[in-house]
C-alpha cells in the first residue's frame, strides 16, 4: 500500500532568505543614529535663508550682524530685504547690518550648529526660551539650583518623602556603624570616630552634593548658550518652522508696528 498523502496542515512552508540590504534597509535605527539625524536634519533647516527659505551655500553667503540672530542669507536676498524691509527678515531681528562669510567660517558655523543641536533638543529650547535674554548667567544657574533642591518642599507629599528617605537613610547608617565595629575589633578611637563621621555626615551633604552638581550643570549649560546664542536663535527658528519676510511683515502689523 502507498504511504498516504501528508496532510496540508502539518507542511512548514520556510520562508525564502532576505537580500542582506532589505535586511539593512529595514532594521530600526539606533538611538545615537536617531540623535545624528536629527541634528543633521536641525542644522539643514537653520541654514535656510529667511527670506526666500532656500538653503545657504557657501559660495555666496552673508550673515546678519546680529550676536543673537544668527541668520544666514544669499547675498541678493539681504539685498531685498534692506530695500523691501530695512532691517533683517528673521522675525524678532531688526539688524540692519551685515557680516562676510567665508568658505572657512561657513564650515565653522556649520560646526557649532551641530554642537548647539546636540547640546539643545527640542524640548530643552522650548524649556528654555522663556529665559530673559539679558538675565545674569550665574543668577538663573542658581536659581535652577535653588528649585531642584526645594523640589521636595513644593511637592504635596514632600515633607513625608523627606522623612521616609530619613528613616531609611538612618538605618543605614546604624547598620554600618555595627557593620564596621564588627569588622575593626580592636581599632583606634580615630578610626571608630572617621567611621561614624562618613556613616553620619553622608546623608546630610547629599542635599548640598545635589545643588552642587546642579549648579554646575545649569551654570555650564547656561555659559554654552551664551557662547552659542547666534546657533541658539537659528535652532530656535527651525524648530518653530517657517518664518518668512512674510510672516514678520504680519507680525509687526499685529503688534501695530509700522514697517519701516
């Protein structure tokens, strides 16, 4: 007798191999390529003129004067704009002077928005775009400082975290100071006071260790700002998106500005 046929349900189709590059083309990115491309794609976007939101080249390029604006245009486009406008058509610019860029200095700026991108995302330009432009560096640095370690106080449940993290804290410290005096039989008195000091004074200069460290961090981040405030402002710009001569003309008839 034949063998009986095999029954439909139990045959395994195997699927034919992938080509290596559709294997590649869809394998997800990781994080630091996500991060690099949208740096890149911040940066091209701030190398858009202004005027004509046509990206800048270095073959001919001008920039607005301006410290705080950071604008790039075609040379004919700022032409336009001193006819047309009299002034800058970055919105919230009104700079009426212009600075020559060279091929090299195209190519460093190129390299300091990249920087600012990596530095500021997104979400911390939006957080920081409140900031008063002529506050003092070291002034807000502490005051970020100063909220990151009241953090506690505001919050509803502060108080009870505090005394939660000071219960535990407190076991610890009596756990070490048994642990080590189980551990230095017969130790000086030096020692047992240098032991109890680091178990005891530990928990205390957290809080301190805390804004210190905060301070330092905000106060660093704070003087790259300062340092790249031309980058900060092009960054700011193409995150918010399109802002033509167009949309400042609107801006300033709303805000009930002539102009000129």
């Amino acid at each position: 007798m034949s063998a009986p046929p095999p029954d439909p349900l139990e045959i395994r189709v195997r699927p034919a191999p992938r080509a290596p590059e559709a294997v590649a083309e869809q394998a997800p990115d990781g994080p630091r390529v996500s991060v690099q491309r949208r740096a890149r794609d911040r940066v091209r976007e701030a190398l858009v003129c202004p005027y004509c939101r046509d990206q800048v080249v270095r073959d001919d390029v001008i920039a607005c004067a301006s410290r705080s604006c950071g604008a790039l245009y075609h040379r004919e486009c700022w032409e336009h704009c001193q006819t047309e406008y009299g002034s800058c058509a970055a919105l919230g610019c009104g700079s009426t002077a212009l600075r020559e860029i060279s091929a090299a200095g195209y190519v460093y700026r190129i390299l300091r928005l990249f920087v600012a991108a990596i530095l500021f995302p997104p979400r911390a330009l939006r957080a920081w775009r409140a900031t008063p432009r002529d506050s003092s560096v070291y002034r807000d640095a502490h005051e970020r400082a100063r909220q990151g370690l009241t953090a506690f106080v505001d919050h509803p449940a502060g108080l009870l975290l505090v005394v939660v993290a000071l219960v535990v804290l407190s076991y610890a410290m009596v756990g070490g100071i048994l642990y080590g005096a189980y551990r230095l039989k017969g130790t000086s008195v030096l020692t047992s006071w240098v032991i109890f000091s680091v178990f005891f004074f530990t928990p205390l200069l957290v809080p301190v260790l805390s804004y210190v460290l905060t301070y330092q961090l905000v106060l660093g981040f704070h003087l790259a700002r300062a340092a790249l405030a031309g980058e900060f402002a092009a960054l700011d710009r193409a995150d918010r998106g399109p802002m033509s001569y167009l949309a400042r003309i609107a801006a300033s008839v709303a805000q009930g500005k002539p102009k000129g």
